[in-house]
C-alpha cells in the first residue's frame, strides 16, 4: 500500500516538474520567437499570394505561442493528475 502511495506521489512531482520545465523553456524562447516574427514585413511578402495575410497572422504570433505554452503546462499536470489518481 505504501509503495502504490509512493508511486502515485513520485509520477504526480514527475509529471509537475516537466510542465514547470516546459513553461520555464517556452518562456525563455518567447523572445526569440517574438524577434523572428517582428522580421516578416510586408514589403518582402509583396508579391507572395496572400501576403497581408501572413503578416496578419505574424502580429498574433507571440500570443499564440505563450497560449500554447501555457495551456501544454496545464494539460501536462491535468494528465499527470488524473493517470495517477
């Protein structure tokens, strides 16, 4: 009985600790993520098929990325939670 309690303990602070890594990682790139969208201009994509609306698309490029991160976290320790219940 101790041990199943154990191990139930150990995967949840497994499972917690990656997502805090994830979060940690995802964060720590923002920036260059951040840095790589702001070079897409609209004077290069000019005579690209729908080039306004890949620039559209790239000013919503950070948030789209941090939403991602965080909602990998959170549905990361959901599952850790409920496979070790």
């Amino acid at each position: 009985m101790a041990a199943k309690i154990g191990n139930a303990v150990q995967g949840i602070v497994i499972g917690i600790v990656a997502a805090v890594v994830l979060l940690l990682v995802g964060v720590a790139l923002g920036p260059t993520v951040l840095e790589a969208a702001a070079q897409i201009n609209i004077t290069a994509l000019a005579s690209v098929p729908m080039g306004s609306v890949i620039v559209l698309l790239a000013t919503y490029i950070g948030f789209f990325y941090y939403l991602g991160i965080v909602l990998g976290a959170i549905a990361m320790i959901w599952a850790t939670v409920q496979k070790n219940k």
